[in-house]
C-alpha cells in the first residue's frame, strides 16, 4: 500500500501514453504522492491494467481511451477527466515514439543499399512513414496541450511536462524522423514556457537517455535477450554503463511539477542519460 506523502496530495494529473514502461512509473510515483491521475491510452485494455495497479495499491487512478492525434477524442476525454476528478494541475505530453517505417535499415548510407529488397534506404523512407512519426510525437505533444491548458489557466501549481529524448540534441542513427521529431519538442518546450508565462502555466522537459522499452527491445536486444551491437555502442558511450531505469526519472519529475521546489524553473529540458550527452567518446 502507498503510504502518501503531502508533497502533491490532491492534485490532478493527465498522462497520455500512461500505461507504457516509463509514463507508467510516473503514474504510479504521482499517485503515491497523492495525486489523482487519469491514463489517457488508445489501448483501453493496457489503460485500465495501470489504473488498477495503482488502484490496488491505494492511490487513485482512471483509465481513459484517447487517441491524442483525434481533437475530438481529447475534447470529450478532457471533459471526462475534469469531471472525474477536477481540473487539470500536471500534464504529462507521454504519447510518443518511433516506428520503422520512419527508421533507415543501416546507420550510413552505401551505395549497395539503393533500391536494395528488404532494406530500407535514405531514399525508401516514404512521406507518410516520416509523418506518421513526427505527427505522433509533435502534434501528440501540442493538441493535448491545447486541450488540457484550458483547464489550467492562472491555477496554482499548473505544469506541463513534455517528454524529450538524447535523439534531439544528437540525433541518432536510424532514426531521422524520430530524432527530428523531439529536437521539435525541444524548441516546442521552450516556445510554451514563453507563451503561457503569463497564464501561470509553467512548461518544461524531460530528456531520457537510453531506456529499455517495448517499443525500443528489437533495437537494443537480440531474441535470446543478448545486447545487439547497437547497444554496446550506446554502452560505450554513456559513463555509467547502463541503460536507464524507469525509476531514474522519477527524480526530475517530482522537481519539475512541484511549484515549491521549482517555481522559478520554465523553458528546460532535463538529460537524464547516465552522462551520454557530456560523453565525447575521447
């Protein structure tokens, strides 16, 4: 059972993206605190499981299904939510992630590759595959967003967190449109801050470095659970040579949405990488 703590008890926390490896130990880690959180996923099912976890432990929690890239969807949804559990204090911009038909086969490209069957090229990246990925992290960012911050106008203690990646400040091989996508939420971070200054609604983000997920294990394990070359490249460089832990982030989010300890903090992103970025390679 969670023993509560005061830090945010009774607040209200929208998720999207809340049942996955990472929003879903946020989820939890707010509810602990005492805050009331909706799960906002397309997959009802996987929604519903987070919400009954926490649940289960005590803390408060609904599973809502949204589709973040559907105005409607999240229009109704934020009428739901508010009704459920008041108005919006933290929102959570967690839908995300990549997907290979926006993914290069190869980290370089070699002549032998062109129109090559069964290997995807520079060139093969199609218009809707490139799409689909920054529409999903970008768009997936920005219209909740604009839904929720409504609810949000001049409260106390109003923040949004925006999740951004290491791919944005180095992009990463394989990956253009994913690594285009959150250098875009990066600027979109600090665009928001500005704008809604004035509304008291403070805007910041996140920066995994990088995390073992579902959506990443093809990537970085093989079917026998053996790391793939790619990740003992990515070992190789980050100093304290390990992926992350969902609960590494935990840390940061606590600070960010908690208008007693940062306040005065607007506009940044927050690497949480195990030294990845400050890591040369020399």
């Amino acid at each position: 059972m969670f023993a509560l703590q005061p830090l945010l008890r009774g607040r209200t926390a929208v998720i999207t993206g809340g049942s996955g490896v990472l929003c879903g130990a946020m989820a939890v880690e707010l509810a602990r605190h005492g805050v009331k959180v909706a799960i906002l996923n397309r997959s009802a099912d996987k929604g519903r499981a987070m919400a009954q976890r926490i649940t289960d432990a005590g803390g408060t929690a609904r599973a809502f299904a949204c589709d973040v890239l559907q105005e409607n969807d999240l229009i109704e949804v934020a009428k739901a939510t508010q009704d459920a559990f008041g108005p919006c204090d933290i929102l959570i911009n967690g839908a995300g992630g990549g997907h290979p038909k926006g993914n290069t086969s190869n980290e370089t490209l070699s002549l032998t590759d062109i129109d090559q069957p069964g290997l995807t090229s520079f060139f093969d990246i199609t218009k809707e595959g490139f799409s689909y990925v920054i529409d999903l992290n970008l768009l997936g960012s920005w219209l909740p967003s604009q839904i929720f911050a409504r609810q949000m106008l001049n409260r106390q203690g109003a923040s949004i967190l925006n999740i951004s990646s290491m791919a944005a400040p180095r992009p990463a091989t394989k990956v253009p449109a994913y690594s285009a996508a959150k250098a875009a939420i990066d600027n979109l971070t600090k665009w928001m801050a500005v704008h809604l200054a004035d509304v008291n609604i403070r805007v910041n983000a996140i920066a995994p470095g990088f995390f073992l997920t579902e959506q990443n294990r093809r990537l970085l394990t093989e079917e026998d659970g053996a790391l793939t070359e790619r990740s003992k490249k990515i070992l190789a460089h980050t100093p304290m040579r390990r992926f992350g832990k969902a609960e590494d982030l935990l840390g940061a989010l606590l600070w960010l949405v908690d208008e007693e300890r940062s306040g005065f903090v607007t506009g940044i992103t927050v690497p949480i990488d195990g030294g990845f970025m400050a890591y040369s390679g020399v």
